[in-house]
C-alpha cells in the first residue's frame, strides 16, 4: 500500500521540476522588454564634386580610308594576271596586262606620222625664210612670199596634230598595263587571262582598298547630340578644343591597342535613322581592322566640372526607367533619389557621371541594397578613407537627432 501511494507524488513532483526548467530556459531566451532588432548595416559612399570627361559609346563599323575599283581604259584581252588575290599591292603596280599589240601598233604609225610632219615643216620654214629675203629686193612676187609664209604655219598645224596623235596613242598604249591607283589589300579577280575586257566597262576587275588608316563610321542619336549641345549652353559641360582621341571595343570584347581620333562630323540627319554620323580614323598596321566590321568607339566630347562620381552598383531605375539611388538622409533614413546622369566611366573600374540630383557630402547606398527600404533606418559604414567614414557615420547615424 505504501509503494503504491508514493509513486504518483513522485511523477507529480518530476512534472513540475521539468515544466520550471522549461519556463526558465524560456526566459532567458526572450528579448528583454524594451529592446528591438538592430538596423541593417549597409555600404555607402560619401559623394564629392569633382571635374570628369564626358565618355560617350557609339557603335560604329569600319570603313575603308580609299577604295579604287580597277576598270580597264581601252578594249582587249587579258593576257596576264600579275598579282595574287587578297595581297598587299603599292600604288603604281602593275596589275593586268592587256594585249598591247594593236595599240603598239597605232603608237609607231602616230610616231611615223609625227616625224612627216616634222620634215614637211622644215622644208616650208626653209622656203619661207627664202622667200622672206627674195621679196625684199624684189625677185619674187609678195603673193608668192605669202603662200611660203602660209605653208610654214600650215606645216607647224601638222606638227602639233601628229604631237597630240603620238601622244594618245602612247596613252592608250600605257593603259593596256592596268596599274593601282593606290596602296592597299586587294580582294579577288572577276576575270582571268584570256577574257575579253572593254574600256569603262561597268563591272569592275578587282578592288583595291587601303586598311591603314582605317575609318570607322558611328553613329549618335541626333535627341543625344541636342542635349549634349543644351548642357554645353548651360554650361554642365565644356567642349573640348584639342584633337578628340577615340578607343575601340571589338567584336569579342577586347581592346584594340591603338587610339584614334575624331576626324569629321556630319552636318546633317538621317531621316530614315535619325541619326548624325561622326567619322573617326584609326591607325591600322598589323591589319587587324577589316571592312565592315562591328565595332563600340568610346570618345570623349567634353568636361564637365561639376560632377559626382558614383559605382555601377549605386545606381538603379525605377518601374518609369528613370536613374536612381538610395541613400542614407542626416537622420539615417534610407531615402531614394531621381539622379540625372551624362553617362559612365569606360573600362571595368568606371564609374557613372551624376550632373544633378545630388550634391556633396551625401551617402549613397552602394552595399546591402538588399537590406535596405525607403522610410526605414539603417546603419551606414563607409567604404573609402577613414576620415570620410568617420564624418559620414556621425552625421547619419540612427539617434543622433
């Protein structure tokens, strides 16, 4: 009777012991009245105003700097093909040889025809000069004096006809050799030895194009160089008076190693793209450049003194599209900002151009974007120079007004 009396006080007694250890570990694990969640730490950056180039990317394809379709001048066969397709050729070389047998021919009978006329000439001045002495002392008739004189100047005629005959027919002669006008590459031949070629044909024999330099040909929006030209007249922006250097962007992301520059500008607007086309030429030694090829060009078309420097990762845009930050106001509030931009930086490090919305002094979330929501406090830590931290985290800490 004990035994059985006693083991229920005892599993009564264990139940209360164990529901007390559970309510005072739960006690200590409950926040203490009063205290809340800390706020999120974020990055921020201190904004400066600082003087930068204005970079603008235009994409752009490139172009021959002279291209020379060869056509033949006279009328014959093809008797040689002097060069190999798609090699470097100078200017002046020889590229086609056209049968030059009848042109050789009408070049001799021109230079028969040219010294006839030289002997008929010094046979009428001889007589001339002889008659010019006999009518003096009256031994010839003045009528027979004027036709030697006459006959003299007919005979110079002949002379200066045969001279011009001679000399087309060395040029016609000339031209059964078809040279290059210019240095350059030259692509493949539409015709070969034993073709029938006829002077200004329409269809060419080849082309012949000079890579170096080389010309690329971009393209920027005629809205984008309307607003370049009204931050200049406010004065945002300054042009730059010096020679423009220009870069490239390849196809396959590199970097082309030589620095061109901005050569001309168009002065009118596409219609059908509404679009103004700059020209910038390039040096192109190594030939790495080709025609047509697809290209991004990153010139500078001014300096703009008054600007903010900002990451990549500051700036978003909002459901409209237009450029916004966040940052932390002076009460260490998140707070987002319409910003105007003029662009960015190139290269991986480049950073975007602010020409409005912000001003010096203020911090710009650039970490923990994530983490932070407009209206909400948070706690920034300054990624940068230690004095900027420090100045930065006293005036925008949560509590410090």
């Amino acid at each position: 009777m004990n035994t059985r009396f006693h083991r229920p006080v005892l599993l009564a007694a264990a139940l209360a012991a164990s529901l007390a250890f559970t309510a005072c570990d739960n006690s200590k694990s409950s926040p203490a009245p009063g205290t809340g969640t800390p706020p999120p730490s974020v990055g921020v950056v201190v904004t400066k105003v600082e003087s930068a180039p204005f970079v603008t990317e235009l994409p752009g394809r490139t172009t021959p700097f002279m291209v020379a379709e060869l056509r033949p001048q006279v009328t014959g066969i093809i008797q040689k093909r002097l060069f190999t397709e798609g090699s470097a050729v100078t200017a002046g070389q020889t590229l086609y040889q056209i049968d030059p047998s009848t042109y050789q021919a009408a070049y001799d009978s021109a230079a028969a025809s040219k010294a006839r006329a030289e002997a008929n000439l010094y046979n009428a001045r001889l007589k001339a000069e002889r008659y010019a002495e006999l009518v003096s002392i009256e031994a010839v008739s003045k009528q027979a004096n004027d036709d030697a004189a006459a006959a003299l100047k007919q005979a110079e005629a002949d002379v200066a006809a045969a001279s011009a005959a001679l000399d087309k027919a060395r040029i016609d002669l000339d031209f059964t050799r078809v040279k290059s006008p210019i240095p350059g590459r030259i692509g493949r031949s539409s015709v070969t030895p034993g073709a029938l070629v006829t002077a200004n044909q329409p269809a060419a024999l080849a082309t012949v194009q000079q890579l170096d330099p080389i010309y690329v040909d971009l393209t920027q929006s005629s809205a984008d160089l309307q607003r370049l030209r009204r931050d200049v007249a406010s004065g945002k922006i300054s042009l730059i008076d010096e020679e423009i250097p220009v870069r490239l962007t390849l196809e396959d992301g590199s970097i082309y190693e030589e620095s061109g520059k901005l050569a001309f500008s168009e002065v009118s607007v596409d219609p059908g793209t509404g679009s103004v086309t700059l020209r910038a030429s390039f040096p192109n030694p190594n030939g790495m450049l080709l025609p047509g090829m697809y290209v991004r060009a990153q010139l500078v078309q001014g300096q703009t003194e008054q600007a903010i420097l900002l990451p990549h990762a500051a700036l978003t845009h909002d459901q409209r599209g237009e450029p916004i930050v966040m940052l932390v106001n002076n009460k260490g509030v998140v707070e987002v900002r319409t910003v105007q931009t003029r662009g960015a930086q190139s290269g991986q490090t480049g950073k975007w151009i602010i020409i409005g919305g912000l001003a010096a002094g203020e911090n710009v979330i650039v970490e923990g974007l994530q983490k932070a929501r407009p209206g909400q406090p948070v706690q920034p830590q300054v990624i940068g120079e230690p004095q900027a931290a420090a100045q930065a985290i006293a005036v925008a800490a949560p509590g410090t007004r």
